[in-house]
C-alpha cells in the first residue's frame, strides 16, 4: 500500500496517460539503436522521472526496478569526505550531487569516472548483438539547474569521454541555469506539465479505481490549485479523502501549510506598513526559510499573493522591483536581507500609492 | 578618580600625601628603617641634608620653589599645608615644605634612580657616592643652577627625574635635545609619579604586600578596618576595584597568588607594575610577547624567576614576574602558571623529591583584554583589576608639565584635543608630542587636528561599534561635527568582521524609534544598503578578491548619518542570523534522517526538495485518518482500509511513532519528524491530529509489520538455503580418483590403517567426504542481516 501517487504511476512507455505522442518518440529513440544524452526538462509534478524510468524499462527491462539506496563516500583535495546517497539498480544510478553543495564537482568527477570506467557486466555476459548495444549503464543526474559553474564544467568532457560506456540523463527544472556546452551535447526533452483538463482526467481514473464518488466540481478545484503538478493534485486529492469522506463539492482543497503561511505573509504586509511590521514579517520570513522553503519559491510566492491585491497602477513597477531583488538575491549569500529588502520597498511603493489616492480624493 | 578620595574639589598633586597615608608609606619605611635619611617623615631627612655641603643650595630651591611657581594651582592656593584626610576619617594638616624637601634630599642622592637600593648599601658606599657626586656639581655650578632653577619651576615629582641620573646626562642634554624618547624620559619613576588612579594603585601594592610573609618572612600586617566609608567612595571601589582577599594560604601566599591587570594600551599597565614591583623591593623580570612563549620556554623562565635559590642574597634582591601581554601566550604556557599557582597539596614531606614546583613569588599578569578565552582559567585564580582610562585633565596637565620642561610652547585645549584624540593614551601623546617638538617647538590646535599621529588601532567590540553608528556623537569643543562620518568607517574597521556588523545592523534598525514617518524613504533605504553590503559580501568570499573589502564599511556610515540620535539605543544583539541557522540545520536534519529511512522505490520518485514542499504536507494530513475505534480488532471495514493505507504509506516513508516522555506525560511523536517541517506556527491545523491511543495502535501495528516483514526474509533465505543444500545433495558426488595426501614437506602422507574401523563406519566417512567434497562455492547476495540467521560453518563444508 502506498500513496495513490505511486500506485497509479504509470510503468511502460505505453501506459502514459499525456504527451503520448512523446511517449512513442522515447520508445522509438530506445529501440531505434543508439541512446543519446538526454536532458530532461520541464515544471515539478510534470511526470519527468516517470517518463526516463518508463524509458528505463523499455531499455534494459524490469530490471531497473530492483532499486537499492547505497552511500558512497568521497574526498575531495582537501581531503574532506563528502558522502552522498545513491540510488541504483544493475543498470543505472541516479544521484542529485547538489545535495553535496558546493563540492558536486568531486561527486560528479568521481562519480562518473567510477561509473564510466567499468563494463556492464550484466548486458556484456548477453550475447546477443542487439542486446549488446545497450552495454552502457545511464546516470541519472538529478537538479541540474543547482550544479555550480564547476560542476557543470566537469561534466562537459566526461559526457564524451566516456559515451562508450556510459549515458546521462539529466533532470531540472529549467534549462536556464545549464550551461549552453552542455544542452547542446544533450537531447533535450521537454515535458510539459499536464493540462488542467487532463489533470482532472487523471483524478477521475483514480477515483474510479479506488471507487470513490468524486464530485466534478472538487476535481475541478483541486486541478485549478494544484497549477499544474500532477504529484500535488493526486496527493491533494488523497488528503481531501483522508479529511473528509464522502466528497463534497465545496469542499476545501488542502494546501501545504507553506503556502498559506506565505500567503497570511502577503495580507500582514497589505494590511499595514510599519517598521513594527515589517519587523513580524521578517521573522515569519525566517520561518519560512529556517523550513527550508527555497527563497526563491517565497520570492515567487509572495508577489503572486501580494499581485492578487494591487492596483493595476503600481503593479509593473511592483514586478520590476521584485525581479530587481531576486536578481540580487541570487548575487547575495543572505536571502533574508534581499526578501525583506523587497518587502520595505513594496511597502513604501503602497504607501505612496495610498497617499496619492487619498490626494486625488482631496 | 582621587577626587572622590578625599575632598572632591581637590585636584592634582594631591597624591603625594597619599604616600603618608597607607601602604606605601609603610613599605617605605619598613625598607627604610636600617639607615636614616629615607624614613618620610622623620626630621632625620633635615639632618642628614644639613650634613652635606651642598644643603644651603638645596633649601635656597625649596624656597624659590614656593615664591616662584605660580603656574601649579594647589600649591600657591594651600600655601605651606595641605590638609590630609587619614584612614579614620580624621583631618589633619601637614605642611609642605617638609615633604618636598625630604623629596629633594632622598631623589638628590644619585641611586640609579631606586631610592630604595639605597638600604642594601652599606652607609660608607652611598656616602662616598654622594661626595663624589657634589664634587662634580661643583665643577659646573652655573649651568647647574640654571636648570636647577628650572626644574624647581615643576611640581614636585619631575624634579628628581633629571637628577637621579649618574654622571653628567644633564648636560649633554643642552647639547642634545633629542637622544631619547620621551616616553622613556618621562616615565614615572616611583610611586608617587604614577598617572594611574591612586586607588588602584595602593590595591596593587598591598597585594604585593601580602607576599611579605612568603617571600620575606614578614608579619603582614593588616589594615586597620575602615570605619566609615563615604558612600561616594564605596561605590567607586564597587565600580572598578575588587575586593582584596587578605587571607593567607598554607604555604603563606595570598589567596589569590596573581593580579591580572587589564585596561587599553597607553594607560601605564606595565610601568604600574615595575613601578610597584620596585617599591616593594622587588627585583622585576619582565616577560613579554617577545619573548618565546612556548611551554617549555615559558615553564623554565617562570622558574628560573620564582624559584631562585639565592633569594636574599647580598645583592639579590627576590624576583618579582611581570607577565605583560599574556592574552596574546598560548593557552598551553597559560596553564603551566596555572599549574604553579595550585596550592602546595596536604601530604608533606613524604616525597620531597617530587615535589610539586609551586609559585613563591609575586606575579603580576598584564592585559588587555581580560575576556579571552585563554585567560579564563587565570581570571578565577587571579585578582582582576580593570584600569579605568586616565582622565583628560589629569594626563593634559602631565603633559603641560613635560612640555614645559622640554621648553615648547603649547596651549592648553590642544593638550586637551590631543588627549582625547588617542583617547587618553600617555604614550602616544608623548611620542607625537615629541614628533611635533623635533619639527617646529610648538603645539597648536592645528597640528593636532591635521596630525594622524595620534590614532590608535585597538581591537572594538561589536557593542562598541553599534553603539558609535546608532548615536550622535556629544558636541565637544575639539572635534566638530564634520569628523563623524568619517570616523565611522574607521570604528568599523577596527573591528573588522563587516559581515557580523552587517548582520547586527539588520537586526538593530529596524526596532529604532521614530521610523514610522520613513517608511517610503529610511527604512527601504535601509534594507538597500544591506543588499548591496550582501553582494559585496560574497563577491569577495566568491573570487576571493579582498580588495572590495575597502567598501565593507561605508554601509555602517550611512546607516550612521541616517539613524544615528541622541536618544540612547537599546541594542538589539539577537543574532537572528545564528538562531535561523540551527533551526533550519535541525530541520535538514529531520529532512536527510526522512530520506535516508525511505524505501527505495519511494526515493526513485522524489528529491530532497519535492518530498519537503509537495509531498510532506499533504503525507502529513493522509497518515491521519479519523478513526472510530482505536482497537485495530474492532475497526470497521472502512477504517481499516483507511488504516492500512495509513500505514502503509507511513512504512513506505520509514515513519514511526515513537513515545516520548515530556514533563511526566507520554506522548508520540513522529520519527524523524516531519511536523516540525511541515507546520507552521499561528496556522490552524486542517487535519485533527490522532488521539494518544489511535497513535498507540498506529505504532503496534507499525511494530508488528516490521518484525513481520524481517521475519519473511528470514524465511525466504532459509527457504533458499535448504534448496540449496538438497541441490547438493540430488547431484551425485562424482567418484574420484583418490587423492595423494602430502604433507608440509612433500611426503606423501599413508592413511591411517582403516582396518580396524568397520565398515560401516568407512563408508559414512566415505561419503561424508564425497559430500563435503561435492559442496560447489556458491555467492549468494545478502540483503541486511539478522543475527537469527546466523550459523556456524566450518571452512570443510565451504570449500
């Protein structure tokens, strides 16, 4: 028994439930002979892993399912070991070397040459011709989009050092933040995420199948405040049961307590501009990043929030001020003074905005 | 600081008096009682000067003293008496000339400038000394009654700074004005000279006092018990004094066998300390940064100096150890004083020949920042004396006096100007007074604004720091308005951590008063300058390029001119950064502890960052269903499908509930804990949370579920084994030719006779062999392991 999320996961090529077209362009590339690079991209909930384990198992079979979470241990030149969780089958490994920081350079080096350097054993031993094409092992490569500069550059001549033996699969977000040497030695795979209408689609499946009642209008809502992640709008839905069963169609839609905890930021800062407030809410900011929200994904979510209850008059230049700040974040090692540095500034532009209101009421 | 001694109009000069009063007066005479002529206050001193040729001279000074010297108030405004108040609170008046004279004679007998060497001198020495001295003076008497003549025209305590010198220094000093430094030249020579406070100065004393016992087999005598202290007075001992344990130990030292004295550079710490050390008959070893101050160095000097056996020898007189500069020693000498400062253990004379080497002589231990971490173990063995900084009046009229003797021309508010400018730092007065005296003779206002002489660079705390951005600086007559901002980036760089400054203004101005008007142009001002000081920040930490760091400081000097008021700040030294970090580096922890107990096909799905902001909440809610039974028996069939897909996931994710015991109560909590990532506080739950027994049951079946499943892969590798084994066992052991036994050197081994064994019993062993023989090496994956599957195996039945 798992979360519907994992029960009702898609295994083969075949069984995807959008982007079919794509789905039958992967089982062509697999089959067609040589697998190139690939970089996978594409918003969160989109279904990415899906998709490259479904590739996965048209490549080397239901092997690949047989999963193991291991530790390796590296050292860096200063001889300071970094360890690193890994999760691999027979035939391929995946690992997210920013989790190690600023030293997935090491990770990514030594990785791939221990990878790259030995044979697999397991295809070479088939001695079928066909068979032996796939005599490579795939490394999934997780959150590309938060390799530092290093990293990236690391991984450039290992991709073609090593083709023989080896492939990669990278995984992110975003392509933005990859450097151009690398998206041009991939194949860079789009999946978009799922439309509204296909998300609900989906819930109603699932609902079938676990034979619950859904009422159209909460799978309507649940799709609309899931924007687009399909992960969050299977969870939402099983949490929606969990909470309150039978269905009904008002009912509301669960969300992470990191969202309305952003969103009571907003109206706290709408509400009253002071140095007292912004004093509160630079402590609720602490909170947010002190639960390892991103900084960034407050950013992004305090000016949605903070959008919802503006005038149109002061919202291009609200926006500009926001991209100014985050841009400046990223520059920065201190998110805290950049988040709250936007904050003070949205709360003077309002304020002035206010009293030019009042003026022309005068 | 002696204004709250004794009258509080008092000023200046006064602490000669203070010589008569306690301590120092007893010392003086105790050493001084074998020979006449040195007593203080004994008519011996007139007797002994009339004896010489040279005393119609001598009083024809004392008396120009008193008709000529205008410029030393308390003098000309008492005239011949000072009133003095004694350790009863009595007041009594003593006249000066008596004083000053005894001064002339005792300072007039050449002595390398310690009087008190005087006593171990046989009589017939000093008094050959003394003929030969005053036969050279007479040689040259006019240039000698000329300055002569001028030294008279200082108070008194300078006069003898010339004269104690041996041999003719005086006129070669004519010649050449500026063979030495001044802050050697003028360096108090005893106790009466020291500009420190007289208070602090007598502490000392008297504690080196307290080692007469030890070290000169002395009576201590102790103080008679103050009767009435002036409440002014106790709190000025509460505020920079501590009390002075005057209690022996068992090998007779003080209590407290060091004083640690802390106080900025410049004060007089060091000369304090020789100063004293000599008054009390002390021969001093000065020890210092540059000196080798490893453990070993630093173990053999301090016994080399306290523990010298030929103690009280003709000329020897006992050591005393300056320590100057011990916050910069490293820890490990720190504690081999430590060490010797323990007190003798009970058990004595058992083994005398290891016994431990322990302190018998005064050390005097000189910082200047007592708060190190180094010192901590001292400061509990230690008396802590802080010098307070000397008063600007006090040190200006020091330098009125020198500079008049140095014969340049000054004015007074620019002595002023420039002692508060080093900020009351003697030495670097001196040694800029000196500079301005070598270029031109004269001080002025102007030099002293326009020179750069006098800055000092000492180490600020943050306090400090934030305490000279967020307030305006009192308008004083010296330095005008415009120095400020200026002189803010140099406070902050004194300090040096810009990031630390950075962080402590984020946290202080924004609870400053009277913001509330500037929200649209201070406070996102404010929240600017910061950003940019980030970006500065880690573009140096980034590139490592250091040279930005020159703009490190100019956001503390904005925020100065911006917030900056007289209204005294209440500073906020929350480091708000610090607490944010432990917090979330516990929630990394709760995060990384998650992922690691996950099984693999749940890691396969999900990252770090997605389980944490999309999975987690929602798995939060989902493994809290409302049940109506807390009874797994007696759920209903669509609880227990609720209940098991409860579980299920929570195993999936290696949740468990584990019981805490908090404040006498029990209760679950989740492991690893995922509530705390999830929630947030001052947001209502949207899930009810599980009753203590749903909770209960929740964590029995998780129980039982993992002993289930460890058992099932217990079975299932049993199961394989005995495949295995009855494999083996199908497959007929081919029949082989029978091998020739060797033994280690080759000869080939008979079996033993199998005559005498039936056959029975031979054909078992045959097939025991086949078998055994038969087994082919198998490797079989181990997933985890479990001590109930462990099972002996001889290395026969393996190979």
């Amino acid at each position: 028994m798992a979360l519907y999320v994992d029960k009702y996961r898609p295994k083969d090529l075949e069984k995807l439930d959008y982007h079919k077209k794509q789905a039958s362009w992967l089982k062509g590339l697999v089959n067609g002979g040589d697998l190139p690079h690939l970089l996978v991209y594409g918003p969160s909930g989109a279904g990415k892993k899906t998709r490259i384990m479904a590739t996965l198992k048209e490549l080397f079979g239901s092997g690949v399912e047989r999963l193991r979470i291991e530790q390796q241990v590296f050292t860096t030149q200063s001889k300071k070991k970094i360890e690193i969780r890994t999760l691999s089958s027979n035939y391929h490994i995946e690992v997210n070397p920013s989790d190690v920081g600023i030293q997935d350079r090491v990770v990514i080096q030594e990785l791939l040459k221990n990878i790259a350097q030995t044979q697999n054993v397991a295809v070479t031993a088939v001695q079928d011709d066909k068979e032996r094409k796939k005599a490579f092992k795939v490394v999934i490569l997780t959150e590309v989009d938060r390799l530092s500069r290093d990293a990236q550059h690391a991984l450039r001549r290992t991709m073609e050092k090593y083709m023989q033996s080896c492939r990669l699969i990278l995984v992110c977000n975003s392509t933005t933040k990859v450097i151009p040497a690398i998206r041009s030695r991939c194949l860079g795979i789009r999946v978009p995420a799922p439309s509204s209408s296909e998300i609900v689609g989906i819930l109603n499946y699932i609902a079938k199948k676990e034979s619950l009642n859904l009422p159209q209008e909460l799978a309507q809502k649940i799709a609309q405040s899931s924007t687009g992640n399909l992960r969050k709008a299977i969870l939402m839905l099983e949490a929606c049961r969990v909470k309150q069963y039978p269905f009904s169609a008002d009912q509301d839609v669960i969300l992470p307590d990191w969202e309305i905890y952003i969103r009571d930021t907003a109206n706290e800062i709408i509400k009253e501009q002071t140095p007292q407030k912004l004093f509160d809410v630079r402590q609720r900011l602490y909170e947010l990043l002190s639960h390892l929200v991103p900084p960034q994904l407050i950013f992004e979510e305090l000016l949605q929030r903070l959008l919802e209850k503006t005038d149109d008059s002061i919202k291009g230049r609200i926006i500009a001020e926001a991209a100014l700040y985050e841009h400046r974040m990223h520059l920065g090692s201190k998110p805290i003074f950049h988040l709250e540095g936007f904050v003070a500034k949205y709360m003077a532009v309002y304020c002035e905005y206010q009293e030019e209101a009042a003026a022309m009421f005068d | 600081m002696e204004d709250m001694e004794e009258e509080p109009s008092d000023t200046l000069t006064r602490e000669d008096e203070e010589e008569e009063e306690a301590p120092a007066g007893r010392s003086v005479k105790r050493l001084a009682s074998p020979t006449p002529g040195c007593s203080s206050d004994s008519p011996d001193a007139k007797r002994v000067r009339s004896e010489s040729p040279s005393g119609d001279l001598e009083i024809d000074l004392d008396t120009s003293t008193h008709e000529e010297v205008p410029p030393v108030p308390p003098v000309t405004r008492w005239a011949n008496v000072f009133p003095v108040r004694t350790r009863d609170g009595r007041l009594s008046l003593v006249p000066v000339r008596s004083t000053n004279s005894i001064e002339a004679s005792t300072e007039s007998v050449p002595s390398n400038g310690e009087k008190l060497s005087l006593l171990k001198k046989p009589f017939w020495d000093v008094f050959l000394e003394a003929e030969a001295e005053l036969e050279r003076l007479r040689q040259v008497p006019v240039s000698h009654l000329d300055t002569s003549a001028e030294n008279a025209a200082l108070p008194e305590g300078y006069a003898d700074v010339e004269e104690t010198r041996p041999g003719g220094h005086r006129d070669s000093r004519e010649q050449r004005p500026n063979d030495e430094l001044w802050t050697e030249k003028y360096k108090p020579k005893s106790f009466r000279d020291l500009l420190s406070d007289a208070a602090l100065n007598r502490m000392v004393l008297q504690w080196l006092k307290l080692w007469d016992a030890c070290v000169f087999n002395k009576e201590v005598k102790k103080p008679p018990p103050v009767p009435q202290e002036t409440n002014e007075r106790k709190r000025f001992f509460q505020r920079w004094l501590p009390e002075l344990n005057m209690e022996l130990d068992k090998s007779r030292r003080p209590v407290q066998p060091v004083v640690l004295v802390a106080g900025p550079p410049g004060l007089g710490k060091t000369t304090l300390a020789h100063v004293l050390a000599r008054h009390s008959g002390y021969n001093v070893v000065e020890l210092n940064a540059s000196d080798d101050r490893s453990p070993e160095a630093f173990r053999s000097a301090l016994e080399s100096a306290t523990q010298m056996k030929s103690v009280l020898d003709k000329e020897c007189r006992p050591n005393c150890l300056v320590i100057d500069e011990i916050d910069g020693a490293p820890s490990q000498s720190i504690a081999v004083l430590l060490n010797m400062l323990k007190p003798e253990p009970a058990a004595e004379g058992k083994s005398k020949k290891r016994k431990p080497k322990v302190l018998t002589r005064p050390v005097i231990c000189i910082c200047n920042d007592p708060w190190g971490p180094a010192l901590r173990q001292l400061r509990q063995n230690a008396i802590l004396i802080q010098v307070p900084s000397i008063q600007t009046q006090r040190l200006s009229a020091r330098l009125q006096n020198i500079l008049r003797r140095e014969r340049m021309k000054y004015d007074s508010a620019a002595l002023q100007a420039l002692a508060e400018k080093t900020g009351n730092d003697i030495r670097s007065c001196l040694s800029t007074l000196q500079f301005l005296h070598s270029r031109k003779g004269a001080v002025s206002m102007t030099d002293v604004t326009a020179t750069n002489v006098g800055n000092k660079d000492t180490q600020q705390t943050l306090g400090n720091v934030l305490h000279g951005i967020f307030s305006k600086p009192r308008e004083t007559q010296t330095s005008g308005r415009r120095a400020r901002s200026s002189d803010i980036p140099g406070l902050v760089q004194s300090f040096g951590d810009y990031e630390r400054v950075n962080q402590a203004l984020f946290d202080t101005y924004i609870s400053r008063q009277g913001l509330d008007s500037e929200m649209t142009s201070k406070v996102p001002l404010s929240s600017e300058w910061l950003c940019f000081a980030d970006q500065v920040q880690s573009v140096i930490m980034s590139t490592q390029n250091y040279s930005l760091m020159a703009y490190g400081s100019f956001t503390a000097a904005r925020f100065h001119t911006m917030h900056a008021s007289y209204r005294p700040t209440k500073l906020v030294m929350n480091n708000s950064h610090v607490e944010n970090y432990m917090k979330s580096q516990k929630m990394k922890h709760h995060l990384s502890s998650l992922l690691s107990s996950t099984t693999p096909s749940m890691a396969a799905q999900y990252s770090g960052s997605n389980i944490l902001l999309e999975v987690l909440p929602f798995v939060f809610g989902i493994i809290q269903p409302q049940l109506k039974s807390s009874n797994v028996q007696l759920l209903n069939d669509e609880d227990r499908t609720k209940f098991r897909a409860a579980t299920g996931v929570m195993s999936a994710f290696g949740l468990m509930f584990q019981q805490r015991h908090i404040e006498g109560r029990y209760s679950f909590e989740l492991e690893p804990n995922i509530e705390e990532l999830v929630r947030f506080p001052g947001i209502e739950q949207s899930f009810t949370p599980l009753t203590y027994a749903a909770k209960l049951m929740f964590s029995r079946t998780l129980e039982l579920q993992k002993v289930r499943s460890s058992e099932d892969s217990v079975t299932s590798t049993v199961r394989a084994k005995k495949v295995t084994k009855s494999l083996a066992q199908v497959s007929k052991p081919a029949i082989q030719p029978e091998r020739v036994r060797k033994d280690f050197f080759g000869r080939v081994i008979k079996k033993k006779s199998l005559s005498d064994e039936s056959p029975s019993q031979q054909t078992e062993r045959e097939q025991e062999e086949a078998k055994s023989e038969s087994y082919s090496v198998y490797y079989r994956f181990k997933e985890g392991f479990s001590n109930a599957v462990r099972k002996n195996l001889k290395i026969k039945q393996i190979l």
